[in-house]
C-alpha cells in the first residue's frame, strides 16, 4: 500500500491517505466501489468528512483560442464523523453510483486518450485536503458498445476522443461538458463529410445519440456542418439490427442540408432545433488515441504507436502534476 500524500494543510505528522479503486473499468450509471485507507499520523485528529470527486481533463475554447482544465463532475462523501488515533490505520469502503454521463475512456481494454480521476478529499480539524488522485477507467454501456461496432462494421474510422467543456443546446445533458467521438468516413461517405464526430448523452432509461458532419465543399460551396440527434433504449440492444439503424442515422445526417448562420443548430431527430450554448463549437482532434477499425467490427489498436507518448505524458502530467487547476471547491 502507497500513502500518496501527507495532508499539507496539516504539516509534517498529518494523517496520510490512499484510495483504492476496485480493479477493472466500470461504466456509466454503475457503481464504483473501493476503498479509502487511512493511516494515522503523530497525534490524534478528528476527520470530519471524506469526500470523493469525479475529475476530468476537458478542452475549452474561446475568443483567444483553446485551453485545456480539470473540472469537478460529481462530489461523494463517503465517511467521517470518526478520530483517527495517532499511528492507527483506517479503511472506509465505499460504493457510489458514476453519473449515466460519465465519459468512456476505454473500448475493449484500449484507452482513449481521455483522462478521468477520482480525487480524495479529507476535512480534518476544520482543515481540507485534496490528497489523493486515482485513474478512473470507464468501459461502455451496451448500447454504446453496440452502436461503436456498427460504426466499425459500416467501415468508419475511429480517429480520436476527447472532452469540450459547454452545452449542446436542446439536449438533455447534465454534465458542464460532453464526449466526443471522432470517426473516419467510410469509403461510401467520404465524398460528403470529411468527419463524423459521435456524442453519448446516456439517462438511466434511454441515450441520446448526437451525430455531427464537418461537410466537405463543393466547387462554388463551402462546406458546413449538419447535426441530428436520436433517441435509443437501453433494452434495445439485443432486438436492434444496428447496422442498418446507424446507417440509416448517417444518411440523414449526410443528406442534411440547411444552412448554419451563426451558433451551430440542428435538425433534431424529434423535430427541435438546438444549438450549441456558450459559444462553443466542437473542435477537431484533441488528445485522443488514434486507432484502426478492423473490417470484424471496432478492432480498436493504437496506429503505428501515433500520439501514444502524447496520451502517455498528458496522463502523468494530470495525476502527478498540479491537481488542483481548473477544479470546483
């Protein structure tokens, strides 16, 4: 067992503490479970409470162009109320349920370049801490499993993931950012979009599925982008012919043709027309794992070992560098 960290707020002689996460990817809606150990320090202390957040590293643009920050997504508290005698050591499980929102970072054991964490948080002697910072790995829900081996099946290329803090308008969303997943025209489509970038907005009974095409351009027009929005169950992914749903999804989005003036809206699959809040527009590739679609299905492998060391240095800077930036107290 590795204490990450002694309580600064508390000095040398302060209580330490390691969160343990259950091993294995969880998914959206599921519950995390683990453990926090305590190890008591020179003196006796009184911890008040013990407080988990949900952190991600989420892109955001602006007027002076893009930046990247941690944000807080969920807060638990998970034990407290106890003293922790000097010297003593201290295990509170806990089991907590991940918003149905919660970003994937994984599909078939491979990362995704997005970075997820689970953050400890002790109040002691009227004192916080922010003292330990664990990876979160989450796995898809079915339906989100099956709708990506579509994709793969159809002939898309999936290029990257990442995170961009803001609102798609209309949506349901919760979450102050979203998940997008960037696919690789098949060869049927590549003359009419030069990306397809895919977006999950799950719900304990359903999942809004968000399609956007950066359209390519004819000779006397420029290209733009269309956006369409469906709706799928939870329980429908033993009774759905995928395949044929999610091209029939990809050829309305393609054959979408209004014009965008302004903020991006779309011809939502239920009638609506939302837009993009906060002057946000969905970016191109941020610091996601490229990978291959294999001809089977979503055979996902990193590409030649493309922006692998990219992925690799971003995720150590997060959990070893400075893991307070872009937080909510």
């Amino acid at each position: 067992m590795v204490f990450k960290r002694l309580l600064g707020s508390l000095g040398v002689g302060g209580p330490t503490v390691d969160t343990v996460l259950a091993p294995g990817a969880t998914a959206p809606g599921s519950t995390l479970s683990g453990q926090v150990h305590l190890k008591g320090g020179s003196g006796d202390f009184d911890i008040d409470h013990i407080t988990l957040e949900l952190v991600a590293r989420v892109e955001a643009e602006h007027e002076s162009g893009e930046s990247q920050g941690v944000v807080t997504f969920e807060r638990f508290v998970v034990g407290g109320g106890f003293r922790l005698v000097a010297g003593a050591e201290h295990s509170v499980p806990f089991a907590v349920t991940l918003p149905w929102e919660t970003p994937i970072t994984e599909l078939y054991g491979q990362g995704l370049g997005i970075v997820l964490g689970v953050r400890t948080e002790l109040a002691v002697a009227g004192a916080k801490d922010k003292g330990d910072l664990d990876p979160l790995a989450v796995g898809p829900l079915p339906v989100q499993e099956a709708i990506l081996e579509a994709f793969g099946q159809l002939g898309f290329g999936f290029g990257s993931a990442d995170l961009e803090y803001g609102r798609i308008g209309g949506t349901g969303q919760r979450l102050p950012f979203y998940q997008e997943i960037e696919l690789t025209p098949s060869p049927r489509y590549a003359h009419a979009v030069n990306e397809i970038e895919l977006t999950f907005l799950a719900t304990p009974g359903d999942m809004e599925v968000v399609l956007e095409a950066d359209k390519r351009g004819g000779l006397f027009s420029g290209g733009h982008d269309a956006l369409t929005r469906f709706a799928v169950g939870h329980d429908a992914v033993q009774h759905q012919d995928w395949n044929t749903l999610v091209d029939g999804w990809v050829r309305q989005l393609v054959e979408h043709r209004s014009s965008y003036v302004g903020h991006s809206s779309y011809e939502a699959g239920h009638g609506g027309h939302p837009h993009h809040d906060g002057g946000h527009h969905r970016s191109g590739p941020g610091v996601g794992t490229a990978v291959a679609v294999g001809a089977a299905g979503l055979a996902v492998g990193v590409v030649g070992g493309m922006v692998a060391a990219e992925v690799v240095d971003e995720v150590g800077d997060f959990f070893e560098g400075d893991e307070d930036e872009g937080g909510e107290d």
